[in-house]
C-alpha cells in the first residue's frame, strides 16, 4: 500500500513538472511565432493577429512584474502600429517602454532597447511631418548606439529625413557616412542600401554619376535576392527615369514595381505605385482627385499631429518632472548621509584623539616606570639593607620598619612589571605583536621574516633597546607621518643586523628630530654600541637604519 501511495505521488510530481515545462515551452514558442508575423508579415491579418498577442502578453507581464517582458511586447506594438498606420498609437508606445527602462539600471538590455525605441520615435515623427522631432530621435539614439551595425541605420534613417526637406547636401553626407560604415562591417545588404541611397541624392543634386549607383544597387539587390530592397530600386530608377523625360524606362521601372508589391502582396507598396500610375495621367479629373485626396489626408494628418504633439509635450513634461523629483529626493538622501557621515567623523576623530592621549599616557607610565625601577625601587632595597644590618634600632622596630620598606618596594617592582614588560622567551612574536597593533585599515604595515636575525644571540638589553626604538618609530608614524603604507624589514648584513624602516608618510626637516622623541632612540642605541640612522625631508616619507652588532 505505501509503494503504490509514492508510486502515485511520483506520477503526480512528474505529470505538473511536465506540464509546467510544456506550458513555457509553449509561451516560447508562441512569443517567436508572433514576433516572425509582426516582422515578415505575409497576409493582411497577420499584423492584427501578432498586435492581439502582443496586448495580451503585455498584460501578463506586467501582472507578474515582468518588466522586461512588457518592454519586449511595447516594442513590437509600436513597430506593428507603425507599419498599420496608427502613428500616434505606436509614439504612445516607444514612450511607454522608454519611461520603463528609465526606470532601471542603466546597463547594455537598457541602452539597446532605448536605441531601437528613440529609432522608432524618429521613424513615427517621421511619418508625422515632424522633422525637427525625428531628428531629436535620430541624434538621442545615436548618442547611446556604440555599435556599428547601430550608427548605420540611425545615420541612414537621418539622410531620409534631410531627403523629405530637400536638404540634398546634408542626405548624401549621411548616406556617404554610412555607406562608410556598411563598407567597414561588410554588410552587402546595407551597402546595396546606402548605394541606391546615394544615387537617389545625388539625382536630386543633378551628379553625373548618380545612375550608375542606382543600377550598382539593384545589381546588388538582385543577386542578394532582396524582394524589398528590389522594390525601393525600381521606385527610385522610376523617378529618376521620369525626371529625364525617359517615359519608356520610367513605365518599366515602375511595371516591375507593382510586379514587386504582388509578390510581397503589400498593399501599401501595391498603393504607392498605382498613386504613381496617377501622376502619369493627363486627365484633369485624375489629377485633381489625386491632389484632393492628398490635400484631405495630409489635412486630417496635421489636425492630428496638433493634438498628438499637446499630448507628447504633456507626457515628457510628466516624465521629467518624476524624474525631477526623483533627483530631489537623491539629492536629500545624499544631505542626509553626508550629515551621518560627518557625524560619524566627528565621533572617530574624537575616539581616535582620546586613543593617542591614552597612548601617550602609557608612553609616560613606560618612562616612570623605568625610573621606578633603575632609581626608586634600588634605593628602597639599599635602605632595606642598612635598615637590616647597621640602624641602632630594637627587633620590633626594625621588622615594622622592614615590612613597611618591603612592601613599597615591592608596590614599585609591580608597577614597574606591569608598564614595562617585555617577553624575551619569544622575542619574535613580541615583535610581530607590536608592528600589529599598528596595522590599521587606514595604516598598511607589511614586513619580511622577522627571524631573519638570529635573536636568541643577541642579549636581552639589547632586545629591549630595540623594543623601545622600533617602539618610538611606530609611535612617531603614528602621531606625524600620516602614512598608509609601513615596511620593516629584518636583514642579516655581515657580522651586523640591519633594519630598515620606511613610511610613505609627510616626512619631516631632519633638524626637528633633535627636538622629538627619535632623539631618544639615538641615545638608546648608541648605550649598546649601535646606531640609527634617518632619511627624511617634506614631503618625501620617512626612512631610518637601525645597525647593531
């Protein structure tokens, strides 16, 4: 019974994996079907098909925070409303994706996706009749874009906007730079593009050699078998045919345009040649209903644009005031951890001072207790001695007197050992926990091994000279040098030993190290027939040699 209870509970753990796995399975493959239909449409249903997708898939992102997938579903919205028309609806898009991805860090998704979004803008702006707007698209996106394939497009889309305002100059400065750049990454497709581009400018400027980049272009496009591509040559060789009265290669150019647009069944390129038909025509009536539906459409795309534009204003005077605000609310944050900050200073300066008085408060114990020792203590035991074998005194008076003397001077010799004391046994270690205690986070002090001399040779007098002088130097690049980085090294020279010290600290005059506590360790060392030695000056840190036999 308990087998087929696991056998049964198994079955069920597989069977909701499973599903789970064939569900996202299922979202991934959806989300590349659709994305192929918004991209390479091949009937007119297809765009609503993929915008309905999209609408939806936004939703559940943004349901479940998925902030990344409701930008993805944003963009392809506005590439689908764009190419259906519905210009403003698309503007509305690529805004609210960017004002998403302003949102979050700044990194290479975020800088990649605001290009093809601020592209979009100037392609919508575009469509619009604004190119003043598209061009401050163009130039946001080309300001982000590091990548060439990037600076290609970007530029090419801003010759077409210099193009629409009879700019010719300036288009076939663009079209010339990124033909640059299509040369540069070898891209045959773009090349072909901003070849025919080029020839398009150039015929607008009345160059000589502007058919022969048309005709290169298409040759081009013909071998890559770019149905698109194809199209804009056969529209481009139709105009240039028709300004030089060519009427025959003009109709055949743009016989093999509608040919084209069957092909790619786009009713929008299928449109635009039969417009051209049109233009053709030397019926009054065609030509007059060719100028009126013109006039009405642009009419009604202006009318449009007045209310789209209030509506693009008020948006971005939204988005910069959140981003005001948010700045503002950076800016106290800032303020107020600065403040804590100084605080927080003020206190370790304050901790750090009284640290150095406390320093310096044993630094004057060591000193006394040294004289408590060497002066005081050896006086109290002389007088013990004289108290004991010649004062005239009774038994009584002498024990009382003493234990009295006894136990001041052994009061002495305690204070003397707690001040003072050194560990000879293991000098090495005593060493090594001196240099520690001055390694800090803002102080580095690095040294080699310290048992590179040879300490149990050297007497314990000088142990303790040595001690006390590396003592004074710690404390010395403590209290002056302002140093972050210490070195003591230990060497072996001969018949002598050697070492060296080094602080990247200020330095100081060698003249003002008479009058501080370095003096001392000249004395100290010259009491045991060795030596210090300073290299120092303003500015330049802090050396001294310490040599001993």
């Amino acid at each position: 019974m308990i087998n087929n209870q696991k056998s049964f509970l198994f079955f069920i753990i597989v069977t909701l994996f499973s599903g789970l796995l064939m569900r996202s399975q299922q979202q991934q493959d959806s989300l590349g079907f659709y994305y192929n239909l918004a991209l390479n449409p091949k009937e007119p249903s297809d765009f609503a098909k993929a915008y309905d997708y999209f609408i939806q898939h936004k939703a559940y992102c943004i349901a479940h925070k998925n902030t990344v997938g409701a930008i993805y579903d944003l963009r392809l919205l506005a590439i689908i409303q764009n190419e259906s028309g519905f210009y403003h609806d698309s503007e509305t898009s690529a805004i609210e994706a960017i004002a998403m991805l302003d949102k979050m860090p700044d990194d290479a998704y975020s800088q990649e996706a605001k290009i093809g979004l601020y592209n979009q803008l100037g392609k919508v702006s575009r469509a619009l009749k604004r190119p003043d707007r598209a061009l401050m698209h163009y130039n946001k996106a080309l300001k982000i874009a590091t990548q060439p394939e990037q600076q290609n497009r970007i530029i090419n889309n801003r010759g077409f906007i210099y193009l629409d305002e009879n700019e010719f100059e300036k288009a076939l400065i663009e079209f010339e730079n990124a033909y640059q750049i299509s040369q540069e990454i070898n891209d045959e497709k773009e090349i072909a593009r901003n070849l025919d581009n080029m020839g398009y400018a150039k015929f607008k400027l009345g160059r000589p050699d502007a058919l022969d980049n048309l005709e290169l272009a298409l040759e081009k496009r013909l071998a890559l078998n770019d149905a698109g591509g194809i199209y804009a040559s056969y529209d481009h060789l139709f105009e240039y045919y028709r300004a030089q009265k060519d009427e025959q290669n003009a109709l055949l150019n743009l016989s093999k345009c509608y040919s084209i647009a069957n092909t790619l069944n786009s009713d929008a390129y299928k449109l635009d040649v039969l417009s051209a038909y049109m233009d053709l025509s030397t019926d009054t009536l065609v030509t007059a209903y060719k100028e009126l539906s013109d006039k009405i459409r642009l009419d009604n795309l202006l009318t449009e644009n007045k209310y789209a534009s209030r509506k693009y204003d008020f948006s971005q005077k939204e988005l910069e005031a959140q981003k005001n605000k948010a700045l503002k609310e950076r800016w106290q944050i800032a303020i107020v951890v600065v403040i804590i900050l100084g605080v927080l200073l003020y206190l370790l300066v304050r901790m750090q001072h009284k640290k150095d008085n406390i320093y310096q408060v044993f630094q004057t114990e060591t000193r006394i207790s040294k004289k408590i020792h060497d002066e005081l203590a050896n006086d109290v035991s002389d007088l013990m001695s004289y108290v004991e074998n010649e004062l005239d005194a009774s038994v009584a008076s002498k024990l009382k007197l003493l234990n009295n003397l006894e136990d001041v001077y052994l009061r002495t010799r305690d204070i003397s050992t707690e001040t003072a004391s050194v560990d000879f046994k293991d000098f090495p270690n005593t060493l090594k926990n001196l240099l520690i205690q001055h390694n800090k986070p803002q102080v580095r002090v690095v040294t080699n091994t310290i048992n590179t001399i040879p300490w149990e040779k050297v007497p314990e007098h000088k142990k303790l000279t040595i001690y006390r002088v590396l003592q004074e130097l710690m404390v010395n690049m403590k209290k002056h040098s302002q140093a972050q980085l210490v070195s003591v090294m230990f060497k072996k020279n001969k018949n002598k030993y050697e070492i060296w010290y080094a602080d990247d600290g200020v330095g100081c005059d060698l003249s003002v190290i008479s009058l501080n506590g370095l003096k001392n360790a000249e004395s100290r060392m010259k009491e045991i027939g060795g030596r210090i030695t300073f290299d120092t000056s303003q500015g330049h840190g802090f050396k001294a040699i310490i040599t001993f036999k």
